[in-house]
C-alpha cells in the first residue's frame, strides 16, 4: 500500500482563470499536475484523488529506466500513458486529433530521441522539416501544442528536468479571412450529394463547426414560442466553443429536418461516422469544382461575415460564433426574450441575403411555420428560393 498526502491550492492565471494545482507526495516523491480552472471544492477534490490513482497505478507499472547516467533515458513514447490519462480525466473528448498528431508526426520524428537531450534546435528542426512537408501554419502550431504539453507532463511527472522546447517561439498564423462566393456555392451543390449539402446549409446558417455539426442529435431540435431552435451541449473545449442554442431559419431548418413533417431520430448526419470520410468528399468535391483554398471551416467565416455585411450586432455575432465576450457584453447577453428576438433577426435576414436558389438537393419541405403549436403546422415547399429583401431595418443594429 503506498502512503501519500496532498494538499490543493489555487492560482490566478491571466487567460484560464483560477487555476487548481495538486501537490502530492506518493512514496517520498513529489507530483504537481493541475487539476483543471475555475472548479468548485467538491470537483477538485474529485480530480485530486482521481490523478492520484492515475498516479499510483503508473506507479505499478514496470519501473522507466529513469536515470542512466547524467541524462534520462525517458522517450516520448514513455510519457504517453501518462498524457492520455490527463486528457481523459479532464474530460476531453475529442482525442482523434492529438492521436494523429502524435502518431503520423511526433513519433516518427522524436520516438528515438531521449526527451533529456532534446534542445531548442530539435523544435526548430522539426517546424522547419513539417514546413518542407507543406504543412500549414495552424496545423504546425496545433502539433507544436501537443509536443509541449507531453513535454511538461514529463516535467511534472519528474520524468525530465526541464522543457528545453518551450523557448521556441511559433507565430500565430493570421487569421483566416477566406468566405464562399455565391458562385463557388452552386458549383459545390451542384457537386456534392444531396445529404452533404444540407450539411453545408446548417453550417452557412448556424455558423457550426463541422465536429459539432455531424454531432446534432435531433433531440437538439426544439420548438419554442418564437419559432425553432437548436440546442446544444456545452462545448468540451474551451477554445472551440458554441453557441448554448441558435435560432433555426428556414433554410437550417429545412435542411435538418427535410420530410418537413417528421422530426428525424438520431444522429440528423448519421451516414458519416467521423470527421475522416465527411472531411474526404469536401476535398473530393474541391477538386471537381476546381476551388482552391476553400475549408469547410470557412463556411462558418462565411457565415460572421455576412451577418456583418447585414450590420447585425457585434455582440449578436459573437455570441452565434461561440466566440468569448468580455465585460459588459458577456454580463448582459444571456437571453431573454428581446436578446432572443435579436438572435432571430439575424438569421431570419441571413436567410434573405444570398441571393441564391438552393432548390437543386433538399427534395423535400423547407419551410416551417413560426408557430410551433405542432409539426402538422409545417408548409410543404419543394424550394428555397433566396431573394435580396428591403430589409425594413430589421438587420440594422438598432
């Protein structure tokens, strides 16, 4: 049986908030991970004894060969366990990505290098061998993440001294101003099959990611006095965060529920089962249509800069985008039916500004009554046509 005591303590941190830190000691030796940000008491302690498990089983486990000589023998591939279990006991979810990072990119570069005789020239080796490779920015700044925070793990976990890598600096790439011509739509409807373009309208009319979008449970559908909305869970991440629930247009509406009597069951886009085969027929369907430079990703900037372009709120795109709002802002954009109304307003006219028939693929009814009394209520259309409307005001910021 090992013997351990710990004690919790807080920390205030610029970006995160309060931070909650564990100091334990196990068997003479001293871990400090941290438990998590902003946790109430019953939550940290929770956390605290859950990595104190985490602890004492790796523990068990055959001992690393951690001192051989002057220098560590420790890999990467050593502190893996360790970093999964972090990951999950903080609740992360979404775990494919750092997977393929690690395993198409870290390892196959670092796997043999022991972590102790890593200096800053071996990050800048490696931003400059994934640069050779085509890699974007973002996507090198992303795996960057991930190699840093197993670095520090080790660190935390007394399987290396130092994060030598960390004094490497990585410019933030500028942010994406890439949108979708009209043009470059109807090529892509014209292209993709009925089912990826009703994804693709969801996503010009809810301003959703595209893990979050082949996530919508119909269940998330939900009618209420103003008309439809979609409701959803709280983002895992704090860095990918969502809306709590947008108002549904008819367009985003149509495509969820295209029987247009019938509310569906499940997953609304069930036929992809991950991110992979969706992500394969975008890059399919920008081939044949010869776009370049065009993510799915951009549909949702395509989506803030046409609410900007309709003079909507800044605060109202903020809040559709899922995006932090400080101060006054975030204090009083919390509902309410007039703050409701505002985000309705916003997507009502986005609904209006295309300017573009999207007839071609939904194949069934589009358009719902503003009531929600009943389903029944629905107006059968086998077309949503997009006109530019007089705007009476209604998009304005007043």
């Amino acid at each position: 049986m090992t013997n351990y005591s710990f004690t919790i303590t807080q920390r205030q941190t610029q970006r995160k908030g309060m931070a909650f830190d564990l100091y334990v000691k196990i068997d003479g030796r001293k871990y400090r991970p941290t438990l998590g940000y902003n946790l109430d008491e019953q939550e940290a302690h929770r956390r605290a004894i859950e990595m104190i498990a985490t602890i004492q089983r790796n523990l068990k486990a055959p001992k690393l060969p951690i001192e051989q000589g002057p220098r560590s023998t420790v890999t990467l591939v050593d502190v893996l366990p360790t970093y999964w279990d972090t990951m999950r006991i903080q609740g992360r979810v979404e775990l494919s990505r750092p997977q393929v990072i690690i395993d198409q990119h870290l390892l196959p570069f670092f796997q043999e290098t022991k972590l102790a005789d890593l200096r800053a020239q071996d990050g800048l080796n490696y931003i400059k061998y994934r640069q050779e490779k085509g890699a974007a920015d973002g996507t090198i700044l992303r795996e960057w993440g991930v190699l840093l925070r197993i670095l520090n793990l080790a660190v935390d976990y007394d399987l290396l001294d130092k994060n030598r890598l960390k004094v490497v600096h990585i410019g933030k790439p500028p942010a994406r101003d890439r949108v979708a011509s009209t043009d470059e739509l109807k090529a892509i409807r014209d292209t993709v099959t009925p089912d990826f373009w009703r994804a693709m309208l969801v996503a010009l009319h809810t301003g959703l990611r595209e893990s979050k979008l082949l996530q919508i449970e119909a269940t998330w559908i939900m009618p209420q006095e103003d008309g439809w909305w979609l409701v959803l869970p709280k983002a895992k991440t704090k860095n990918k965060g969502n809306a709590p629930k947008i108002p549904l247009n008819s367009i985003a509406l149509g495509a969820l529920m295209p029987d247009g009597h019938a509310l569906p069951t499940g997953r609304i886009f069930a036929r992809w089962v991950d991110r992979n085969p969706f992500t394969t027929a975008w890059a399919r369907a920008m081939q044949r249509t010869g776009i370049v430079g065009l993510t799915f990703h951009d549909l949702k900037h395509t989506f803030l800069t046409r609410l900007q372009n309709l003079h909507v709120d800044y605060e109202v795109r903020q809040w559709l985008g899922g995006h932090k709002m400080k101060g006054v802002t975030a204090d009083y954009s919390h509902g309410g039916k007039g703050w409701d109304q505002k985000l309705r307003n916003a997507v009502e006219c986005l609904a209006l500004s295309y300017g573009l028939s999207y007839e071609s693929k939904l194949g069934g009814s589009t358009d719902v009554d503003k009531s929600p009394k009943s389903l029944i209520d629905m107006v059968p259309r086998r077309r949503i046509e997009l006109r530019t409307p007089a705007f009476s005001g209604l998009c304005s910021a007043n």
